[in-house]
C-alpha cells in the first residue's frame, strides 16, 4: 500500500501536537493523573473532617475548664496527645483524630491568648 506524500509530515504533526498538548495540559491546564486525583481526594475528606469536628472538641473542652488550663502547659508537641487522652476527640474516627486533636488544640490555645 502506498501512501500519499504529504502523509508522513501530518502523522509527525499529530504526534508532535499531541505531546505539545500532554505537556501544556499537564504543566498549566491543571490535568492530573488518577493517582493525584485520589490523593487530593483524600486531602480533601481529611480537610473536610477536621473542620466539621474541631467546633465539637472545643466545646467539650469548654465543658472542663481545668484541663484547658493543663493543656496550656504543655508542650505544643504534645498537646495533640493530651486532646485525645481527654477523650475530646472520642468521637473521631481513629484515622482522623491526630490532625483533629491538633487543630482542636490550637484553636483552644490561640482562644485563651
């Protein structure tokens, strides 16, 4: 089978616009592979978690104001852990109450300053 001349330029075109618009998609048109779709998902529930639960931890927090005055003490490391031995996150689902228990006690602390 013989092909047309002016064949052979329109395939190198198709192909060299084709990789011009992967690499213009991927760098500025905000495309993303199926890996980074999931993983902003992800961030995006987690995100989601944290703020629909921080307001619930701070207010039962409120309801012990002695603890409130012993988390101020300590270490800003270690306020997390002492969020969910207060059992003020009990009600998070174990994949979410570190980040919660943080954010419960920053906003407790940056609250009482």
């Amino acid at each position: 089978m013989k092909l047309p001349e002016a064949t052979k330029p329109a395939l190198w075109g198709a192909v060299g616009g084709a990789i011009v618009a992967m690499i213009i998609g991927f760098s500025w048109g905000g495309w993303v592979t199926g890996g980074t779709a999931v993983e902003m998902r992800s961030a995006g529930a987690e995100s989601a978690v944290v703020r629909a639960f921080t307001p619930l931890c701070v207010a039962k927090a409120e309801q012990q104001p002695e603890q409130i005055a012993l988390l101020k003490e300590e270490s800003s490391y270690q306020r997390d852990d002492f969020v969910i031995e207060a059992g003020w996150v009990s009600n998070v689902s174990e994949k979410y109450q570190s980040e919660v228990a943080d954010s419960c006690a920053e906003s407790i602390v940056e609250g009482m300053e």
